[in-house]
C-alpha cells in the first residue's frame, strides 16, 4: 500500500463516519487535515470495538490489543491506519500514549461502568474525550502564546475542558440510546437530587430539572474551554471552533425542548452545520 492511498482511507473514514468533525477537520491546511483525519480514523476504530457486537471478553482483548499497536507503531502496510498513523507520530508530536486514555474509557464502557458522582464522570470525559483535544493540539502545532492571558490555562488545559464540554453534550444528546443498551452515564448523585431512578419513562417535571442542570454544567466547561481558540493560529482555532460550535448549537438544540431527547437522537442539519464553520473560519466563534 502507498501512504498517499493509507491517508485516502483514513480520510475517507472520517468523513463518513465522524460527520460533526470532518466540518471542522476540513478547515485545516492539507498537511494537517490529513494528519487530524489520521487521528480521528484510529480513534474511530477504538469506539467501534467499545460499541460493536462482539462478546465483552473479545472486545477488551481487541481495545488492549489496539493499545500494544499504538505503542509499537511499524510501518506496516497491511493496515492503511496504522501505516498512516505511524507517518503522522515521525511528522508531529502528537502524544500518542493520550489514545491508551481513550482505551481506558472504552473499557470503561464495555464493563458497564456507572458514575456515583460527577468527578468519576469528570474523570471519563477527560479519558474518551479530553484525550482527544490533546491529541489534536500535536496536530496544531504550538499556540501562538503558552497560555490564555485572560484564564492562565494553558492550550492541553483548555482543550481537556473543551473535550469534557463536548462529551458532556453526547451524554445529553444519547440518553435514550444509552438507556436501551444498559448505560447510564448522568451521575447517581445528580439522578438522586432531582428524585429520579428511571431515565426510560421520568418523570417530566423532574426530568425536566435534570437536563436545566446538566446544560447548565455543559455550557460551563464550555466557556472554560473555548478561550483555547484565542491561542491558536487561525485554521486551528477554525477547525476548533467549527467543532465546538456544532455540538454548542447541539446544546441549545437540547435545551430548546429537553424532553425531545427521550424521543430519539437530535441533531444539526448539514446545512447548519456548514453555517457554524463558516462562522469559525471567519473567527467569529469564541
């Protein structure tokens, strides 16, 4: 296989299958939106193992077994990713040991883990999700200041609060998918204080409550997280912004009519969603 046909496939990977990204991924100069696309397909492939059929024992022998591969990258060329991925780890110092982070959330849900309270949630976000926004920012490159002169955060900081923002969103928008399929992300606590026990049939007056307080939280590490976009260099803080923005629109989509996400999974429509990038790569996304 040619590298230029293993980066053709991870690109043709996510465009078809992380369609909210992809938006945002299409921003960045050609070098690194093949690069991002690069990451993206192997973390693809991490959550189709967490989510396929498979009988639990072999999905955890498949995530730890995509773990050794990303920790012994070869220039294999019997599998188009990890061919490209092993081109992007000698091209840019991406953090390749974030993705066994991402693992570690992966097993998490396969083991059918449950949330007590919102720092264990807080703790699974920055795996499955946070992990991905450092990954990113090897993409990236250096920001054009170490540090957010407004919040002090530094660019992995920020982005860790962005991928908690936006996971904190799929949480809302998948209540019902995850509750077909055993999985209960919101924390007890959090269920307790608003009196509910049953997210297949709540009640909608406390449901109700439930998701004012949940968005609430949501838009709170949003607004911790976007200051990373005033960090970095223009196409970057684009395909941030484009990505941030959609899942925000997603939020306010869900905070429109909160009980609509009982009913089926909610989200923007391919036309909205080019709106929001075109907005991020005029930089009026912050």
């Amino acid at each position: 296989m040619e590298l230029t046909d293993a980066y053709a496939e991870c690109e043709r990977i996510t465009w078809t299958q992380a369609r909210n990204f992809a938006y945002g991924i299409r921003l960045l100069p050609p070098a690194k939106r093949r690069a991002l696309a690069v990451v993206y397909a192997f973390a693809r492939r991490i959550d189709d193992i967490g989510d396929g059929t498979l009988p639990n024992e072999q999905k955890i022998a498949d995530l730890e077994a995509a773990r050794r591969s990303v920790l012994d990258l070869s220039p294999d060329d019997t599998d188009p990713v990890l061919f490209a991925l092993a081109d992007v780890a000698r091209n840019f110092p991406v953090p390749m040991a974030a993705f066994g982070e991402l693992i570690d959330g992966c097993v998490a849900d396969v083991n059918g883990t449950s949330y007590q309270t919102f720092e264990d949630l807080l703790y699974y976000c920055r795996c499955v999700a946070g992990s991905i926004g450092r990954l990113s920012l090897g993409i990236f490159g250096t920001p054009k200041t170490p540090k957010n002169p407004k919040t002090g955060a530094d660019a992995s900081e920020l982005a860790d609060s962005l991928g908690v923002a936006l996971q904190l969103t799929n949480i809302l928008r998948d209540i019902r998918e995850d509750n077909l399929n055993g999985r209960v992300y919101l924390p007890a606590e959090d269920l307790a204080k608003f009196d509910l026990d049953d997210l297949a049939a709540p009640d909608p007056v406390q449901f109700g409550k439930l998701m004012e307080f949940q968005i609430e939280r949501a838009r709170d590490w949003y607004a911790a997280g976007l200051p990373l976009l005033a960090i970095l260099d223009r196409r970057s803080a684009a395909c941030t912004g484009a990505m941030a923005g959609i899942y925000r629109g997603l939020l306010d989509r869900i905070a429109a009519d909160p009980a609509a996400v009982l009913r089926g999974r909610m989200s923007l429509s391919g036309k909205a969603k080019a709106v929001v990038a075109a907005r991020a790569l005029a930089g009026r996304i912050r």
